[in-house]
C-alpha cells in the first residue's frame, strides 16, 4: 500500500470547494489531524459528484 503525505493545508483547500457548513473534513488543529465529516463513502460521492459536474 502507498503512503501519502497530506498536509492541513491541503485538506484546508479541498474544504473550500464546498459548502462551510457542509466540509468534507473536520480538522483538529491541536493535534494537527483530520478525520471525515460524514464517512469515507460520502466524502467519496460528493468528490465525484463534483468532479463530473466540473
């Protein structure tokens, strides 16, 4: 399996393409993590969605 690197900024990034109040990310900058909002399988969907209307 390959290992990526994803730094807050990106995952700050990604947020801003959708709506505040619905990210796809919930960041906890303490402990400088990040965990989905919803679940892996709507964050998933909504990416797609998005890309194919793009």
């Amino acid at each position: 399996m390959e290992e990526y690197t994803v730094t807050l900024e990106d995952i700050e990034r990604v947020n801003s393409m959708f709506p505040i109040d619905e990210p796809l990310f919930i960041i906890d900058y303490e402990n400088k993590r990040f965990k989905w909002a919803i679940s892996r399988d709507d964050t998933m969907s909504r990416v797609t969605e998005k890309l194919e209307k793009n």
